[in-house]
C-alpha cells in the first residue's frame, strides 16, 4: 500500500503543480479526488510517505482554488 499511495501522490503532485498555470484551474477538482483516493490508500500503510505526498496535493489544490475563486 505504501508504494501504490506514494506513487498516486507523485502523480497528484505533478498534476496539481500543472494545474497552477492560467485556465486549467478546473483541474483542481478532479486533482482533490485523485489526491482524496490516494491519502485513503495511504491511511492503511504502515509509513506515511503517500499520505505526506497526497496531503500536500491536497492542499496544493486547495490552494490554487481559493486564489482562483474555484473555477479559473
């Protein structure tokens, strides 16, 4: 589970840093659930590396939605 999660963050990660550019702020959204998914997997390891890596996405997300006001 540790792999599967930590690998999910990193691919959450890559897409919530691609999301910051202008107009693609909507993919925040889908990037939340992805990230939301991967910090459940990660909950039922033993290390936290995944849910470290998918809390960060998270509120990496959360972030560029509030700057944007939830859509751009």
């Amino acid at each position: 589970m540790n792999i599967i999660s930590t690998l999910w963050g990193i691919v959450a990660l890559l897409l919530a840093v691609l999301a910051l550019f202008p107009f693609l702020g909507w993919a925040n959204w889908f990037i939340l659930v992805f990230a939301v998914i991967g910090l459940i997997i990660g909950a039922f390891g033993q290390r936290k590396t995944g849910m470290l890596l998918n809390g960060v996405a998270i509120l990496l997300a959360c972030f560029r939605l509030f700057i944007g006001g939830g859509i751009i």
